[in-house]
C-alpha cells in the first residue's frame, strides 16, 4: 500500500514563503486525485488546494494567488508552494491521493507536517 510522507514545514515569519513536499512511497500514477489540506488548533480540517484531471486545480478562497499546488508523476511526488504567508495560514498541513474523484476519510493520507507562521 503506497503511503505519503510531508515534509517542509516550519516556522516562518508572515510575509514568508515555505514549500511542502509530500513524497509517495509508490506510483503517484495510481492516485487520480491529489491534494492539501490543513486544520488548525480546534477547527475542522479544511481543504487548501486539489488537483483532479480534467478539472481547474481548486484552491481555497483563503490561499488563492497566494498557494500552488502541483505533482510529479515522474518522481512520485506532489508539493505546495507558499508565499505571503499569513499568521491564519498556521495549521498542520496533509497531503492526501484518492484513486477515486473525491479525497475522503478513506483515501490515503500523509502524518502531517506544521506550518506555524508568526506575525
């Protein structure tokens, strides 16, 4: 079973840029879905950005122009690129795939790795 690994995180002071990766242990290729997502100290966790073939790479209104999401099939990994960021943007962030169109509770999931952004 292919597991995810993050990695990236930090802290850094607003205004910052950081870039996660999210290493694949197997073929990235088998995932149709991919993408980030974070929860803050006592909220829900939240969708950042997903890339799904075919489809406009989604972002959250919160990181727009301010976020890119990608993925390398060729080296089975997948990143977010962080610039200007903001003390609200502190939260640990996942990197998840989903063979399927819709990341869930069931798809595969990294530990996740903290962004903690002061201001």
């Amino acid at each position: 079973q292919v597991q995810l690994e993050e990695s990236g995180g930090g802290l850094v002071q607003a205004g910052g840029s950081l870039r996660l990766s999210c290493a694949a242990s197997g073929s990235l290729l088998s995932f149709k879905t991919v993408g980030w997502y974070r929860q803050a100290l006592g909220k829900q966790r939240e969708l950042v950005a997903i890339i799904t073939p075919d489809l406009p790479t989604k972002y959250a209104d919160s990181v727009k122009d301010r976020f890119t999401v990608s993925r390398d099939n060729a080296k089975n990994m997948m990143y977010l690129q962080m610039n200007n960021l903001k003390p609200e943007d502190t939260a640990v962030y996942y990197c998840a795939a989903e063979k399927g169109w819709f990341i869930n509770t069931r798809s595969t999931w990294g530990q996740g790795t903290q962004v903690t952004v002061s201001s």
